[in-house]
C-alpha cells in the first residue's frame, strides 16, 4: 500500500500547486444557441459554456469572453486574440488548423429547416432551392457535396451568423436555411420554420486551440471528459439535461465499471502495460456507444417509413416513428410479404419499386394510396438496393413517406388552377361581350369547362314578384331549371335556400356539404343524382343593387376554401362589373340618341343660342346665332361676346348679370347689341351657369330671342299711351304713374313734393292769330325749353292746349320759388317760329305735399287754383296755393328764433328707445331721440324743428350736446350695474361734414370713459351719398378709432353698391315706412327681405325700426333680421324710465 500512497500524495501535491494561481482563458463566444450564445443580460451561456465552466471550475481557470462572428472568431483564435473555441465540429482540413482534444464534447448533425410552403420533403427536393447556411462551417462543403453526389444544383447563400440564415429563410429570400440541430430546434418557432426529413452529417464536437499553443486547456478538457461521459450521473449529463440535450446511456452497466477498476486495482503494478490499453479500449467503447446513439437519433428524426425488405417482397426490419402510419402492427408483417400485408393495388407498386431497384440500384417517385384508420393516406416510395456481397441475396431499403398534404396540396391547386381558368376567360368574355345575353352564356360554360365545376347558372331577379329566373346555365342538371322556383322574400319556403338567401342578405352563400346541408333539404335527391357535392351562391351586383346571382355545383364536397371562395368572389365582382358596364352603355347610348336630339333642337332653334368657358369665350353658336349677328362660327369661337356690345346697355345691367352669374344664379334680361355690320338690334336674354355632376360650373348657356321688333312696336304703343303725340311729353296716364313713385318716395323719406300748374298766357291769341301751326311750333318750343330746365327726376306733363304739369320731387316752397323764377325765364325768351319771333310768359300755380294735398287729384287741383288765382291778378306770375304757406313760414321763423334759447334753458332732453336683438329678446342698445317741450308751445316735433336747427346752423352745438348727454348717460347707467349696451345717436349733414368730427367724438368718449366700442353713429343714406368719397374717407377715420357706424333710414334714398360696400359700416336700419305695411304689401316685404340678404352678404347687421305688431317681428325674424325696435317693446322713455325698463327685463 506505501507505493500507492505515495503516488496519491505525489498527485494531491501537484493538484495543489497546480491551484496556486488562477489562470486565465479567454473563451471565443458565437451565436449558436443553445450551445454558445449571449443572453439578454450580456453573459455567455449555453450546453458547451456551462460544460467549459464546470470544466474551470475543477482546473481553476478564470475564463473571459470575447464575442465575434464565427469566421472572426476562428481568425482570433489563430492570431492569439482568445485561447479557446468550443462549438468546433471534427474534420480532417479542420485537423490542419487547430489542435483538438480526444473526447468529444457533443455529439449532433446538421438539418433543414423551411418555411411550411417550401415543400421540402428528401435531398431531391432541394434542387434549384436557395439554402442560407453559415459561411465556413463544416456544412458548407457537407452540403455542397450531397448536393453534388445527387447531381442537383441549388444555390448555397453565405451568411455570418446562424440567425440571419433563418431570417432570410423567413422572409422568403432564401428557401430553407441549414443549422445544427441543436439550433434548430431550439430556434425554429421563434422564425416560424419547420424542420424537414433532410438530415446530414452526423459530427462530433469540440473544443479547440490554435495549432501547438495551450495544450494545457485541451488536456484539462480531456482529463474531466473521460470522466464524466461514463458517469449517467456526472455533472456533463446534468447539463444536458438542463439544456433538453440528448442523453446517451452508457453501453457498460456501472457495476461492470466498478468490478474492472477493482480488478485493474489488483493486477496494477503486474499490468501497468495492459491498463493503458483497456483504457484506449474504454475511450472506444464510449465513442461507439455515443455514436450509436447518435445514429439511433437521427434515424428517429427522420419522418418516413423505412423497411428491409427481400426480393420477394418479405419484411426483415423496419423504423418508424410513425406507427400510425403502419398497415399493420409490426409483429403482423415481419416475416410476411408485401402481398399478404397490403392490398393488391398497393403491392404491385411496392413490388414494381422493388424490382426496378434490383435492376438499376434505386427506384423512386411511386405512389400508392392506402386506407388507414385515421383515414386514407398517400405515400411515396423510394427503394435502393443494399450492398452485398454477390453470395448473399439482395436486400433493400424502402422509404414510405407521408404525402397525403402534398397530395391535398397538389389538389388544390388544380383546383385553383381551373379557377383561374376560368376566371381568364370570364374576363375575356367580359371584354368581348356587348351584353348580359351574350355573355351570360360563356360565363357559365367557361366555369364548367375550365373551372372545373358540375354545372352553372345565372339567375335575375323579377323585381316586381321577387322571382328568380334562371337566364343562362350549363352543366350536368341544367335541366331542372326549367321547373326552378326560387324567390327572394324570406317568407316564402323557396326563399330559404342558398340562392335566395344569397339574394335577399347580399351575401355569398357556400354550401360545402350539399348532400347534407339541411338548407338544401329540397334539392338533395337532386344533387345525388347529379353528382354535386358543393354548391355556391354569389349575388350578383349593379350600381350597387343585388340584381342577380350566379350559382356554382362542385363535384366534391368542401370545393370552396377559401382559395377558391375568393376566385369566385372575383369572378362575381367581374361580372358585376360588366353588368354596370353594359348598363352604363346602354345609357350612354340613350344619351347620344337624347343628346343627337338636343343637338337638332338647338341646331334648328328660332332663338340663338351660345354657349361659353367660364371666361366667357364663346365656344358653341347655333346658326340663328350666327344669322342674326352676321358673324361666322370661325369668327365668333374663342371670341368674348362683349364684341356685339353696342353701348347702349346700361353698365349696371352687365353688372346685375355678372353678380347672378358670380353666385351661380341665372339672370334673365334685355340687352341691346350690334352686328358685324353695325345695325342695333335688342334681345331677349336668358343666360344660365352649366354645371357637371359633381357641381363643378363649367360653362355658361345664353338663349337669346331678337326682339327688336317687338321693341320698337312697344315704343310706339308706349307713346301713343304715355306720351303726348305733339310735344313727346308725358301724357295724363304717365303722369299719373309718375307722381305714385315721386309720392312713395316722399312718403318713406319725409320730404316735401311740389306740383305745379303752368299755362302760357294768351296762348289763345297766338292760336287764332297765327293760326294752329304756330301755335303748336310754339307749344313744341317751350316743352323743350322746360325739359333743360328741370332735373332728369322732375315730370312734365302737357294736359292739353297750352297747359302743362310739373312734378318736382323733394322740393319745398324755397325750391319751388326757384324753379318757378327759371321756368318763367325760360319761357320768356323770344322764340323763332317761321317768320314770327314770339315772345310768351306763363302763370304757375304751386302746391306742396303734404300741405296742399296727399294725392294727385287734390295737388293738382289746388295748383291749378292757384295758376287761376295768378291769372287773376294779372298773370306772368307763380302762387302758392293757400294762406296757410304764409303762416307756415311764420310759424318756421317763431321756431327757429324760440330754439336759439331752447338748449340753454333746458327745455331740450334725450329719450331712449330700446333695441332689441331677435335672436333671444335681449336688450343690446339704445337710441337716443331729442325731444323739445316748449313752456308756450308744448311738445314740438322733431320732424318740425330739426330741418329749422340744420337751416339756421344751430344744428352743430345741438348735436354736439345731444352726443355728450347721450355718452354719459350710458356710462352712467353702466356704472350702476346695468349690462353693457351700444347708444346709437343721430348724426346731421352738417354734423357729418365737419372736419374735427373724429377728435370731437373720441375727446366726448375719453372725457366720459365709455370705450369706443359702444358708441354707434348713424348717419341717413342721403347723407352718406351726398358726397359719397368724402363719406368714405370720414367713415375710415372713425372706424380707425373704433367707432361704429350704422346707415339710417335706409331704402329711402339712392346708395350705390360700390360706394356701400367701401363704407366702414356694421349696420344698416331699415326704414320704418317699409317696416309699416310689411305684413300686407309685397313690395314693401320684397325691398325688406332685398336690404336683409344683401346687408348679410356685404357682412353687415340689419336693424328694423316702427315694429309695432307680432306679425311684423315674425317676418322680420323669418327673413334674419338682427335687431328691432318699435313700439312694440316700448316707446321712447326718458333716462329714468329706460332704467326701470332694463331692470324688469333682466
């Protein structure tokens, strides 16, 4: 025993030393996982890492990592970047470059991995196919080399990480990529491959050094390996179980292992020499055993059938992981022949296979169908022939694999192979075809003939009986349509079946088992007899209307995956686009035959019709356009039609056009024009936008009517009825008609009228003298005479003889002194007539509106008693009509000397009537109205003694102190609590004129301390239009300083639209004489509803004043009306009063 302890203390000694210093190894780290890899917390990991740390652990190496792709790694290694390499597959060009130790460190092999659709099933499967693998791994030449030994060509692709081979595999740039299996499997979920029966070269694995450098790591290695590979229980087995490793039992039972170390314990010192070779022995046995497990794994991972048959068919051996596959249980076939195991039709191309083998070495690519429990099965066989030697009987191995999904596979695409077919010449038929009767036909042979299907039809539907009738099919039972009775109402029992529950839900309806369906009870003796095994319903569409179907009968049950249900929903959309198709030309061949028509009506139209772009270049005329112009069609394309103006239409007639036309509207008026040669000619005109479908204007429509004639006839009736033949003045009727519009106006503005009745004296004389002809020279003299005197808005009228009537709107007594005096000069020039120079005065007669009379008959009348009274007393003369002008103009002086003294003794006061908004009844301003009590006279109206204050000048100090009364008021009244409001105050013409009118206001604002915003200044339209530029330049300085300005009384006077628009108002208030009779007269309701659109389309507010009745607030609030104010909320009150309005409201 002293020897044996004295080598163990020698050995404990070493191991001892061997401790004194940790020494260092850096470890090369590739991805590869599970066997070498970096997890997620950056360590190195993996089956060979954890056997290289438990191999540390007992070396006392301190390991390092350096990480790097597979090529850089081995390129480290032999610069003398790392120490150590695990994952190093065996080979003898490997041998040349790196050291190895002896016992492996795992055992594996190589395999395919695909996507599901590669279809990779054996090595033949792999011709033309793109495999990924990593660049310079040992299956880079294994691959090539099976690829080689079986003659097919594919293309390998290099890649330098296992990782980015499966990646390209799944994306679909490579076909199948190439790992250990190890990697493999533990990847391919996580890249969605599947492993495939290609399985190759089975390799050891190891760890490396570089050539001649760190034996000492080998060794180490070495020395734990031998160890722990015969221990079932060693640490190494742990790992893999760890890591879900194959584990191969060891080939020696271990009480074999302790009797042999016992023995070699007892003959050690006699047999040193044969100790070394049981050993070699035992490494051998361990390698075998791990080999064969190897094997035995690879042959488990490979899906096929394999058997050892004979010659004669006779079963020897068999593997299988797949015993479901099996004909029989394998103690029922082995021994026995292929005849006596398998039906006859599956033994003649087993045999047939075997005999093709015996005679050329290998047989492949038959296939038998075969009946199993778990269903009908396909399977392909491929048989080579073993070697042997020439003594012995042949033997030979035959694969069976399963290919019954590649069979279903290979079925389904010829299934879809016809449907494309058929859908190829649906589309076909489609552009060929005119009509629904031409090309339902070959729609429905096309999908029997080359879809493949039992029979078709196309049904339309009745929409007045719900009926479906059958109006094309074709197909085996086509001749049962003759009685077919579907409908679409769910109600009906023949309603409920597919089609027409395909019909009535808008949907396609697949019946995969038609035999069985219970919705095609009615139809199932039917379908027995004719073969259908599945039918399908697809309603048919146009315009997005269900107006039919097309029903499809298959052979076989479940036809219609959904592969093939979307074929067919794309041959119904096909059809369904040509059914919109073929009703889209049938009405577009309505249209041209409509269109045609159009065309000859207005070709061959009495009136001219143009058509226009929208820049008004003429780009259609017909010919009665053409003859009525003059022009040729040449001439007038691409021409404006502002070349046939005359200038005789007025300006503001273009201008109502275009604002029409601008806004999308017709516009219908008369025009006059000029030909090509120059003669005037009037039309009718009717001018309407054009616009397409989606409401786009495009083009402008003109049809004209010459009217010319019809102008010129009216003319003539028009003097004949309204104009005196002799002197062209208006006659009585015209006159009449004239002084209704003069007395309107007046009415609504509140101005005066002046008639008048002129005659000339001793005309009479003249006439008897001179005779008639004179006279009426005469008489055409002085009419011309008193046409340049007066305006172009004033009326004369010869009553007949010598007598003529003067309207004069808007003048008072002071202008109608001064009109009369010019009349009176007029006539009195001597006058040329023939060879008589005469000289003629006249008597004028004057009456005032509304003094004198309220309508015609009074005012002419008493202007004609006047031109008596003038007569009387001596003639060559003007008279007003009464006494009462006279007391008039003494009460106008009494006033205007009493108002001088009014402001300073305190008889003036400001009311204020309320405004109300429309919208919800709130107060939002005020009006401030003057008022004057005069101690003597009483209560004098502002429509009295205002025009006295504008005549007398005393206007400018009233206004001012009515502003500033009227400003601190509403600050006042904001003071103490009443809601903010805007005070609107009246402004005069001479108020309005002045220069300093801005400074005045904004100094009477900032004195009070009322912000700009609510004052509002209302100025009447006369006033603004007086000089409407300087109005303009006024208005923008107050706007400047945030003031507003509203238009009063407006209607009542002549506003232009260009000057309204350029005017720095926010409000226009509509006159109270148009408010009076809104809810009985139609113009006054017309003119409202005309101030209203057109104050909202400049952006402006409207405010009505004088609403006294609910019908009035109701039209008002109808047509969108702002604001009011009236009588009917509340009169003017006085400061105090307007308070306790305002608190009862809120």
């Amino acid at each position: 025993m002293m020897p044996t302890l004295r080598v163990l203390l020698c050995l404990g000694f070493l191991c001892l030393t061997g401790n004194a210093g940790a020494s260092e190894v850096r470890v090369g780290i590739y991805e590869n996982e599970p066997k070498v890899f970096t997890d997620t917390k950056g360590n190195a990991s993996g089956i060979l890492i954890d056997i290289l740390k438990a191999v540390a652990d007992k070396e006392d190496w301190q390991l390092s990592y350096v990480s790097c792709k597979w090529e850089d790694c081995l390129k480290k290694l032999e610069e003398g970047g790392i120490d150590l390499m695990p994952d190093i597959a065996y080979s003898a060009e490997r041998n040349l470059r790196f050291d190895f130790h002896k016992t492996p460190a795992l055992y594996s092999w190589s395999q395919i991995y695909s996507r599901n659709d590669a279809r990779i099933a054996s090595v033949l499967d792999l011709s033309n196919k793109r495999i990924a693998l990593l660049e310079g791994g040992i299956q880079e030449k294994a691959i090539a080399d099976m690829l080689a030994g079986f003659d097919l060509k594919a293309q390998l692709i290099p890649t330098r990480t296992l990782e980015e081979a499966f990646r390209l595999a799944q994306s679909g740039r490579a076909d199948a990529a190439i790992s250990s299996h190890e990697f493999g499997d533990f990847h391919e979920h996580d890249y969605h491959l599947v492993e495939t029966p290609v399985i190759f070269q089975p390799v050891r694995l190891f760890y490396v050094t570089a050539r001649g450098h760190r034996p000492d790591l080998l060794n180490g290695i070495d020395r734990n390996l031998s160890v722990w590979v015969a221990d079932p229980n060693s640490i190494y087995f742990n790992i893999l179980k760890r890591w879900g490793g194959h584990i191969p039992a060891p080939s020696i039972p271990p009480a074999f292992w302790q009797a042999l170390l016992l023995i070699s314990a007892l003959l050690l010192l006699s047999l040193l020499g044969a100790v070394v070779l049981r050993r070699q022995i035992k490494i051998r046995t361990q390698q075998l055993s791990a080999l064969n497990i190897q094997l035995q794994s690879t042959l488990d991972a490979i899906p096929d059938l394999l058997f050892e048959v004979g010659p004669d068919g006779h079963f020897f051996r068999y593997h299988s992981s797949r015993n479901d596959l099996l004909a029989a249980p394998a103690e029922a076939f082995l021994g026995k022949s292929i005849a006596e195991v398998m039906p006859p039709a599956v033994a003649v191309v087993c045999m047939s296979a075997i005999r093709e083998a015996d005679e050329t070495g290998r047989s492949s690519g038959k296939e038998y169908e075969l009946s199993l429990p778990g269903g009908t099965f396909w399977f392909e066989l491929s048989v080579s022939r073993m070697q042997t030697s020439a003594a012995e009987e042949p033997h030979f191995i035959a694969l069976a694999r399963d290919i019954t999904q590649r069979k279903a596979n290979e079925a389904q695409i010829l299934r879809l192979t016809k449907l494309y077919a058929a859908l190829s010449q649906c589309n076909q038929a489609i552009v060929r075809c005119s009509d629904i009767d031409e090309l339902f036909p070959i729609i429905c042979r096309d999908a029997v003939n080359f879809g493949g299907m039992k029979m078709a039809w196309i049904g339309m539907v009745d929409k007045q009986n719900k009926q479906v009738k059958a109006v094309a099919s074709f197909g085996s039972g086509t001749e049962y349509l003759e009685s077919l009775q579907i409908s679409t109402d769910a109600n009906d029992p023949a309603g409920r079946g597919p089609t027409g529950t395909a019909l009535r839900e808008n949907r396609p309806y697949w019946c995969q088992d038609f035999i069985n369906d219970p919705a095609t009870a009615p139809w199932h003796e039917r379908g027995t007899r004719f073969g259908w095994g599945a039918s399908a319903s697809i309603p048919l569409l146009c315009r997005d209307a269900v107006v039919g179907v097309i029903t499809l009968y298959a052979g076989e049950a479940y036809a219609f995956d959904e592969a093939a249900r979307n074929l067919l929903l794309e041959m119904a959309m096909d059809v369904s686009f040509a059914l919109e198709r073929f009703a889209g030309e049938t009405e577009r061949k309505r249209l041209e035959e409509d269109l045609l028509k159009l065309s000859l009506a207005v070709e061959q139209s009495p009136n001219s019709i143009v058509i226009t772009d929208l820049d008004a270049k003429i780009e259609y005329a017909n010919a009665n356009f053409i003859r009525v112009t003059g022009y040729s069609l040449a001439e007038l394309i691409g021409e404006n039609p502002r070349i046939m103006q005359s200038g005789k239409t007025p300006k503001s007639t273009y201008e109502e056009m275009w604002a029409h036309l601008a806004s999308g509207e017709s516009w219908q008026g008369e025009l006059c024009n000029k030909r090509k040669d120059g003669t005037e000619y009037f039309e009718s005109v009717l001018i309407s936008p054009v616009r397409q479908a989606d409401g786009r204007l495009t083009h402008y429509l003109a049809i004209k009517e010459d009217i010319t004639e019809k102008k010129r006839t009216e003319e003539r009736i028009e003097k004949l009825v309204h104009f005196d033949q002799l002197t062209g003045l208006p006659n009585r009727t015209q006159l009449n008609e004239r002084f209704k519009f003069a007395l309107s106006l007046a009415q609504r503005s509140g101005e005066q009228l002046t008639v008048m009745f002129l005659d000339l004296d001793r005309f009479k004389d003249i006439n008897d003298t001179l005779g008639h002809s004179v006279g009426d020279q005469l008489l055409m003299e002085v009419a011309a005479r008193l046409k340049t005197t007066l305006r172009e808005e004033d009326t004369i009228s010869r009553q007949g003889g010598d007598e003529f009537i003067l309207i004069l709107p808007g003048t008072d007594e002071k202008g109608a002194v001064h009109v009369a005096t010019k009349l009176m000069e007029a006539i009195s020039r001597p006058s040329q007539i023939e060879r008589h120079e005469l000289v003629a005065t006249c008597s004028i007669g004057i009456a005032i509106y509304p003094y004198d009379g309220e309508d015609f008959e009074t005012l002419s009348k008493n202007a004609d008693t006047a031109m008596y009274r003038v007569k009387q007393d001596g003639r060559n003369a003007f008279r007003f009509f009464t006494p009462e002008m006279q007391a008039h103009s003494a009460r106008a002086l009494q006033l205007g000397n009493a108002l001088r003294q009014a402001l300073s003794r305190g008889q003036l006061q400001l009311h204020y009537q309320p405004q109300i908004l429309i919208r919800d009844g709130h107060v939002v301003g005020a009006e401030a109205l003057l008022r004057w009590q005069h101690p003597e006279l009483g209560a004098i109206s502002p429509a009295e003694f205002i025009p006295i204050a504008e005549d007398s000048g005393q206007i400018i100090q009233i206004g001012e102190w009515v502003l500033r009364t009227a400003v601190r008021q509403l600050k006042d009244w904001m003071a103490h609590g009443l809601p903010p409001m805007v005070m609107a105050v009246n402004l005069s013409a001479a108020q309005f004129r002045q220069p300093n009118l801005p400074e005045l206001v904004t100094g009477i604002l900032d004195e009070a301390g009322l912000p700009h915003e609510y004052l509002e200044l209302e100025l009447t339209e006369a006033v603004a239009m007086d000089d409407p530029q300087a109005a303009v330049e006024m208005m923008d300085k107050l706007h400047a300083l945030g003031i507003r300005m509203s238009i009063d009384d407006f209607g009542t006077g002549y506003s232009s639209l260009s000057y309204l628009k350029r005017f720095k108002v926010y409000k226009l208030k509509i006159d109270q004489s148009f408010v009076h009779d809104i809810t009985d007269d139609p113009d006054d309701k017309a003119i409202v509803a005309a101030i209203i659109n057109m104050a909202s389309s400049l952006g402006m507010q409207t405010i009505a004043e004088g609403v006294e009745t609910a019908g009035q607030l109701a039209f008002l609030r109808l047509q969108g009306c702002d604001e009011v104010q009236g009588y009917y909320f509340s009169k003017p009150l006085p400061a105090d009063q307007f308070t306790s309005y305002i608190q009862k409201q809120e």
